[in-house]
C-alpha cells in the first residue's frame, strides 16, 4: 500500500513540480511542513556524520573520552592506515561479496515469490504471504541460534541429513569460502519477506485490463509477466534494489551473531570491521575514518541509481 | 540499531536515576572524605547477580551499607565501560577481567590504590598469590585494582579412552602430548585425539612461556620474535598437521570431550563444572592434571580483579567492601556459591580446599602461572592478530613465514609496562 502511494506520488510528482513554480506566498509553508521531519532527520541522520567526520581526523579513543585532552588533530593519518590495513580491505571485499551475491539474490527471489503469491487470493495464499513474511519479524538472535543448531558441524541437522546419503560432515561455518555462502543465504532468507510484501503490494497496482488485453491479443503467462507486469513494476523494482543494495553494504546482523566475523576474517563485513575497531578495540577515530569511507560509498551508488533512474520513462 | 540503542542507554538511565536518588537524598555533606548516602553500586561480571547479593549478604548487616549489584554479560562490558566513561558515572565498585585492566586503566576510570589499601590488613600485596598480588597486575606502576577470583588452564583427559588406546596416565609433556593425540585420532574418523579452540588466545603464549620464553621482551615490550615461540607455533601448527584437532570452529568442548571425540583438552575449571552438569555419569573416566611442560609447565593465571571507580562518591565503602571480598572466608564462600577459585593466599591453601582432587590440581597450577601482559585491548588486539596468524597457518596452510612476519610487525613495540 505504501509502494503504490509511492509510486502516484512519484508519477504526478513531475507535474505538481511544474505547476507550483509561483513564487511568493505561501513558499515557506511546505517547509514548514517537513520541519519536523527535517529535524530529526538533521539531529539524528546528519549531524552524527559531522561528529564521525571530525572524530576521524583525531586519535580519539576510550582515554580521550574520559579527558577531551588526550585527544589529538592527526590530519588523514586514520586514513592513510586505513588503506594500509589488509583486515579493511579484506572486510571490503567481504561486503562487495555479499553485495553482489546477495542483492540479486533478495531481489529476484522475492519478486518470483510474490509473482507466484499473486496468482490467487485463497486463504492457502494468504496464509503463505504471512509464511514467508515470519523471518522479516523473528528477532535475529533467535535466528541465528536456529540456524547456528541447523549448520552445526557436529550435530547439526543438516549435517545429519547430508550423513544419511554418507556425505562427510560440511563445516558450514568453519570453511572461510563455504562460511561466507551460509552467513549470506541466511541473510537472503530474513531479506526477502518485507520485499516480497512490498511487491505484492505493488502487483495490486497493476491494472486488470492490461493483462486481459494482452491475453485476448494471445500473450501468454510468461509474456504477460515479462511485458507487462515487471515494467510495471519498474518502481518498486528500483526501489527493492536501492534499499537492498544499502542494507547490503551495512551487512552486519547475521555474520555478526553467527560467525562473529570469522573463520579468520572471512565473514567480516564493513560493518563488523568498524565495530571491532570501535567498540571492541575502542579505537574511535580509526572506526569513524571507516564508517565515513562506507557512508561515500553507500553514497556514491546510492546517487549514481538515483540518476540512472531520472533519465527512465514514466508510464 | 535500536537494540543497539538500547544497550546503551539502560547504564546512562539506570546512573542517572542512581545519581538523582543519591542527590536527593544525600544532602549537603560538607565533609568531602564521607560517602554519600545510598546504596554502593557493584558490578558483577555474569548473567545473575543473586549469588553475589548472597555472598555480601554478611558485609550488608554488619556494616550497614547497602550494595546494590549489577551482572554484567561479559560481551557487553565493552559498551558499559563506554557509556560509564562517557557519561562520568560509573558504578562504585567493578569487576574487571585481567585482560580488560589496561583498558579501564587508561580510560581514567580506575582509582589509584596506593595510598589507601595501608589501612585495610586483607588488601596487602602480600595476602594475595603471587601471581596476580601487587605489582603483577600494577598499570603504569600504579596499583588500580584488588585481585578478586582465579582462573587457570589445566589438562583435562578422558583416563578410559586413553587407557583402551594403551596410554596408562596423562601426558605430561607437550612431545608426548603430541604423540598421544596421533595416537587417539588413529581410533577412527571423526575421531580425534586434541582440541584446540580457535578462540583461544592464551594457548599459544602457554606453550611459549612452556618452552622457557616470554611474549614481553626485557624493554618491556610485546615481542613475539623469539625461538620459544617459534617452538610454540611449531607444535601448535603440528597438532593439526598431525590431523589431530578437529577444524570446525563451531566445536563444542564439553559436548566433544562427553561424547569422546577429543579425550584430551586444555581448559578452565569451568569445563569440570560444566562436564559434571552434562554427564554425571562420566565421574571417574576423567581427570585434570597440571599442563604438560616443555622447559617448563607454566599456565595461565586468569580471572577478574576489583577495582573502584574513579567517579564513585562511596570511596570508603567500597574499600571496606574490598577488604571484606578479601577476606579468606569470603572468598571460600563464593568458591562454594559460586565455584570460581580464590585469589588469596590462606584461602587457597585452605586444607579443606585442596581436600578435593580437582581443587589440589588447580592450586598447583595456580603457583606456577602467570597473567597475560596487561596491554591495551589484549583481547581484540594482540591476541585477535595471534590467533589469526596461527589459525590461517594451520587451518587454511597460509606461508608461516609471511603471516609471522606480519604479524611480528602489527604487535612490535606495544608496551606491557
């Protein structure tokens, strides 16, 4: 419901934007209107990246904390370390893993799911949205137990499943290539129940007439989805992908209470990267330059999709 | 996120609620050495508070003063530390593992003892084991905390597998150690004769201080580039070389040493509390002993001490309370409350203490180990970089040479002083 709001939103927005040109009175009333959004947005979004910012540039750690004065201006030399440091690169390479593993992934898997929940309104149906819906809202601490008993190298149920077809106990996440492939097929099962919801959402905005037109011209099943249903979608499709593409980057939940980050470092995101650096090793300049490097990146793809989009066509 | 959040607002709120409730009621003392009234706060390292409100109980009734008492879980002590720092209100007295010291040392929240531990007869450097009494556990110089419980590693076996393998008693080197465990693994797949947990940063630097050398050089610096501990990494790298260690990191100790499938590891005193609770029926199949040596049989000598925190404004009665846990009653009392082993000396010697053979084996120990360099972050830094040296050598066969020689190079020159 909120995706088809969403997207009238989107599409009158054009228009509303030509017509509103006037000047004059009235001008400061919208922005009386988004204050409060814009406060919390500038206290809680914004000015916590001024802080990271100008605490990346010290040597702030737990000492500074307690005395402002043991804290020192060190110019770029978190940075320069930064990209000194093999463990930030290596937790680069992890996230850029599990971005482009799991993105397609999340998106691809939720959208033939909610295509295939579309196909009839039953209470089957119905029931099964709430089924694949349950892991967006299990809390992750329960998820990772569950999933850490199914991977468990010695009494695990997969293992014992894979035992009675005599296949030899698979160290789920003790394997650094293997551990990475489960840490992330668990996030991809938790990520696709809120997408799947929001493309049902957005199926609903699909205009009957269409698909009948196209299935009197003789368009199959198939053909239907492909020429009308997915372009219709275009919207929620985009923003299914932005939203995944910066959960993705921030990737720290699953790997975090499954693996910790390990086996030696391969499950180590970003994330889990700068929270090791911050909170474990107390070193909050060092973890600050880093989380500010993920906030450009996260940024820069982020802008670069917005501005792929601007050039689509509406329909 | 907002979990996260909520971590760290519960100590903001329950300190700030603990300061309101002593401003309101404390008055205007203009005596600056008295306490503030209000309860004394303590934080315990754990999931329950109950036996440690238990063990005060006694200091409670006859000194009057109110302990209110927190568990900390050990993985949150980080963040509290954090807040408790950031927001200049801390509890009244804290318990602080021995690898976290430097950290609360150089976070400025530990008050310096020196001066005032002369007045209570149970705090003396001297009452305590050596290895963890006065100076061995001083920052800087400067004593900030009281030892509190002990911890120490021990060998535990399984004596039934090891005798239907042919092996009559407990390794008592790290070469024959070694052998035993080939000789264990050949029982069978999935069988294995050692376990070695991979998070376990304190095993390697036992096997170095065991092959008569040390990780802190005579600067007083971490220094790993030492034959001893060449040596170390050789026989920890040729356990599993040998296939004699099980490689998943998700091994589960207790369960693998029940079921037989590592007859032989090295572990804490809670592994035998543990082992009890899983299989009561195993008593008398297995058995502790002193680590194996090499040039010598030095273990770890672990555990928490005491400290009181800087901004604590019930300084005398938390020292009174210090003195009190001192006590070697005190401490004989929460081993039977709460099995973790004493830190002082007449308690420790107890002979109704020692009467238990595990007990006898753990004291032993206990007079030949020693604490891990108290550096910033042991745990998150130098022994992070240990373990991933030495697990990328031995389980994923990265070249020794280049992972040591980064290795020596991301810990040279931090100082245990």
């Amino acid at each position: 419901m909120a995706v088809s709001n969403v997207l009238t939103t989107a599409r009158t927005r054009r228009r509303t934007a030509a017509t509103r040109a006037r000047p004059g009175r009235g001008r400061l009333t919208p922005y009386l209107f988004i204050a409060p959004a814009m406060l919390l947005l500038l206290a809680f979004g914004v000015f916590p990246i001024v802080v990271a910012a100008a605490v990346s540039i010290t040597d702030m750690n737990i000492s500074g904390l307690a005395d402002w004065h043991n804290v020192n201006f060190i110019g770029a030399a978190n940075y320069v370390k930064l990209f000194a440091d093999p463990d930030f690169w290596q937790a680069l390479g992890n996230t850029a893993f599990f971005v482009i593993i799991g993105v397609p992934s999340v998106v691809l898997v939720s959208l033939g799911v909610a295509l295939l929940l579309n196909r009839s309104g039953n209470w089957f149906f119905r029931s099964l949205r709430a089924f694949y819906f349950i892991p967006a809202i299990t809390a992750i601490v329960a998820i990772s137990l569950v999933w850490g008993y199914l991977y468990n190298t010695q009494f695990g149920l997969l293992n014992w499943v894979l035992s009675l077809v005599g296949v030899p106990p698979v160290q789920w996440l003790s394997d650094p290539v293997l551990a990475k492939f489960s840490v992330a097929l668990v996030a991809i099962w938790r990520g696709t129940g809120l997408n799947i919801i929001i493309f049902l959402a957005a199926l609903q905005g699909v205009p009957r007439e269409y698909l009948e037109a196209a299935s009197l011209d003789g368009a199959g099943e198939w053909r239907q989805i492909r020429s009308i249903v997915v372009p219709l979608l275009r919207f929620a499709i985009f923003f299914v992908t932005v939203t995944t593409i910066i959960s993705w980057f921030q990737f720290f939940d699953e790997a975090f209470v499954l693996t910790n980050g390990g086996p030696l470092g391969a499950t180590t995101s970003i994330s889990i990267f700068l929270y090791h650096q911050g909170f474990q090793q107390s070193a909050f300049g060092y973890a600050s330059a880093g989380s500010l490097i993920l906030f450009v990146l996260i940024a820069v793809i982020t802008v670069a999709q917005l501005r792929l989009r601007r050039s689509d066509v509406d329909y | 996120m907002m979990r996260k959040f909520k971590k760290a607002i519960v100590p903001v709120v329950v300190a700030g609620l603990a300061f309101a409730l002593t401003a309101c009621s404390g008055g205007t003392s203009a005596d600056t050495a008295k306490d503030a009234s209000g309860p004394l706060t303590v934080w315990v390292m754990g999931d329950s508070s109950k036996n440690f409100e238990k063990l005060v109980e006694p200091f409670v009734k006859s000194s009057g003063q109110k302990v209110d008492v927190v568990a900390i879980p050990w993985d949150s002590i980080d963040q509290k530390l954090t807040t408790a720092v950031a927001s200049g209100s801390g509890p009244d007295v804290v318990q602080i593992g021995l690898t976290k010291l430097r950290s609360f040392a150089d976070a400025g929240a530990l008050l310096p003892l020196d001066g005032k531990i002369a007045a209570y007869p149970n705090l003396a450097a001297s009452k305590f084991a050596d290895g963890v009494g006065g100076k061995a556990t001083a920052v800087n110089g400067k004593i900030v905390s009281v030892p509190w419980v002990a911890d120490t590693r021990v060998l535990f076996t399984r004596t039934d597998i090891l005798a239907a393998s042919g092996i009559d008693s407990p390794p008592t080197t790290w070469d024959q150690l070694r052998a035993d465990a080939r000789t264990l693994t050949q029982r069978g797949p999935n069988k294995f004769g050692y376990y070695i947990p991979q998070w376990d940063n304190a095993l390697p630097v036992e096997m170095t201080w065991d092959f008569g050398g040390d990780i802190v050089n005579s600067k007083g610096d971490i220094d790993f580039n030492t034959t001893a501990f060449h040596n170390a990494v050789d026989l920890y790298t040729g356990l599993y070389a040998d296939k004699s260690v099980p490689t998943n990191a998700d091994f589960d100790q207790t369960q693998g040493f029940v079921s037989g499938t590592v007859p032989m590891l090295v572990s804490g005193p809670y592994l035998a509390a543990g082992i009890n609770a899983a299989a009561p029926q195993l008593a008398g199949k297995w058995t502790v002993s002193t680590l194996p040596a090499a040039d010598k049989g030095t273990s770890l000598f672990g555990g928490s001490n005491l400290g009181i925190f800087t901004t604590s404004k019930h300084q005398n009665g938390s020292l009174k309370l210090l003195d009190f846990l001192s006590k070697s009653s005190t401490q004989l009392n929460w081993y039977t409350i709460n099995g973790e082993l004493p830190t002082v000396k007449a308690a420790l010697n107890d002979s109704t203490f020692t009467s238990d053979p595990l007990v006898k084996v753990y004291t032993k120990q206990l007079a030949d180990a020693k604490v891990l360099p108290i550096i910033p972050n042991w745990d998150g830094g130098v022994g992070t970089n240990l373990l991933k040296a030495l697990n990328s050598i031995a389980l994923t066969h990265s070249d020794p040479k280049s992972t040591l020689e980064t290795f020596y190079q991301s810990t040279a020159g931090i100082s245990a002083k």
